[in-house]
C-alpha cells in the first residue's frame, strides 16, 4: 500500500493488515518486536550507577541506572529502606515530548513503575535496612528513554529488573563507639530480588482486536491500552488499564495467559545475560 495511502488515511491503511492477521512491520498480531538487554556499567556506559541495563524493544530503548544511598528510615517504617523509580521521556528519544518539567506521560510511567514496585514486592524493604530506625539504604531509580517507539512501559519495568538484578552493595556497619556508618567497598552483596515482575502490554484496535507490543503508531491508532504485569509464579501483580475501550472478561484473561507466556522469555533473556557476564 503506498505512502501517500498510509498518511492521508493510516486507520484504514492498518486495518487492511490486521484484516489478514498481520502489522505493517511484518509481526502478526501475538508477536513482539525483537527484544534484547544489556546488563552492567561496561554494557551501558554507567560507571557511577551501583547497577545498569539497556533494554532495546524493536527502536524503544531505554537504559535505567540505579544510585544507592544511605539516609535515616521513615519513623512509621523503622525497619525499611527505600526505593524511587522516575521515568524519564526527554525530547531527544522522540518529537512528541518537550524539554522541561515531567509531562503527563512520563509522571504516569514513573507512578507505574512505583506500583509494579510495591504490588510485586520486587525486593523486600526490609532487606535495605541496615539498623533498625538508624540507617537504611535508598535505591533510586532512574529510567531514561533513549528511543521512543511506543511500548514504554514493558520496556522500563524491563530495564529496571535487569539493572537491580546487577546491583551490588557494600557491606555498611555502625561503628558502636562513634556511633557512624562504615562503609567496605570491598565486600559487596547482591540485591536480593524476592520476585521477577514482567510488564506486557495490549492495544485494542476497533474496540474489540488486540494486538501485542504496540508501536508509537500503533498505540496513537488503538482505541485504548492495557498493560498486564505477572510474576515468575504465573501471579497476577497488576492490570494497568489508563481508560479507552472496555474489555471482557474473556479478552482480559487471554491478555494474562500471553503475560505469563512472556514472561517465561523475559525471564530467560534476562537469566542467559547475567550468566554470560559473571566471571568465570
């Protein structure tokens, strides 16, 4: 179908291939865009981050750096530490974002990521704190987009599995006497990841058809979006649903059983590439 065809009417123009089961880049519709990951500061050119990764979904690309610091616990949380994701859509990965505060989109990612967060129980807040009510170690979370071809949100839950699964913590003690941190960077401990929570997300075109790691075209086109997050035990953590077409009982449960589905490979993916950099 021509150029002309496709820009003058690109609804009609995407309907006429999804009419044969099939997408303009060449996917069916259950099928998502090649799909790798990059883990640790050589991978990502992050020398200053505790752990790195860079997730590349089709053009969607996006790298999430992770800082970790120490501050005193929350006197409601004595015995928790902290973790603060931030999504970040610059003007550079795409021409529908400006330069200046968060927009709309980025705040809705980041609060995302904060649920998947604290719904998965990723990593356990209790495990980051040091001494109870004295000290605790903050994660902060930051994802920056680097491409922006839509699917933004399976790519950041991605990066930032990938990057706490690299990070590696110094061993800290309270000195008893002075009563101050002491921090041996030459021991240093992984993060312990309780589970691994994997985000997959839907358009629904015409209200009915749904179509699997949407582009920015694509998700522009949809009549609504829904994005499913499950965990490494085929459990449910989420259903982010911003609005737009309803769906059934039926398509919701189809939407699940491909998460999970997904998950499995996100997983392997991920699995294969941190063996493939531990030293030998």
């Amino acid at each position: 179908l021509s150029i002309c065809f496709r820009t003058v009417e690109p609804l009609e123009y995407y309907r006429r291939f999804l009419k044969e089961n099939c997408r303009p880049d060449g996917r069916e519709l259950g099928e998502f865009r090649a799909t790798t990951v990059n883990i640790g500061k050589f991978c990502c050119s992050i020398t200053t981050a505790d752990g790195s990764a860079l997730v590349k979904l089709g053009n969607t690309t996006v790298v999430c750096g992770v800082k970790a610091e120490l501050a005193a616990p929350a006197v409601d949380s004595a015995d928790k530490g902290y973790i603060v994701p931030n999504v970040e859509l610059p003007s550079l990965c795409s021409t529908r974002f400006r330069a200046g505060p968060p927009g709309e989109e980025a705040q809705a990612a980041s609060q995302f990521i904060a649920d998947v967060i604290e719904n998965s129980q990723i990593i356990a807040k209790e495990d980051l704190c040091i001494a109870n009510g004295k000290l605790a170690w903050v994660l902060y979370c930051d994802i920056i987009c680097l491409d922006y071809d839509g699917n933004i949100l399976d790519a950041s839950a991605f990066a930032l599995l990938a990057a706490l699964k690299n990070v590696q913590l110094p061993s800290v003690t309270i000195n008893e006497e002075t009563g101050l941190s002491e921090v041996n960077l030459k021991q240093k401990n992984p993060l312990i990841i309780r589970k691994y929570p994997v985000a997959t997300s839907f358009a629904i075109f015409d209200d009915t058809l749904l179509i699997v790691d949407p582009t920015a075209e694509e998700e522009e086109l949809a009549t609504g979006t829904v994005t499913v997050v499950t965990d490494d035990e085929g459990r449910l953590c989420s259903v982010h649903k911003p609005g737009g077409s309803p769906l059934t009982g039926a398509k919701l449960q189809d939407c699940i059983t491909r998460a999970i589905t997904r998950h499995k490979e996100v997983k392997k993916l991920i699995d294969k590439v941190i063996k493939s950099i531990k030293p030998k």
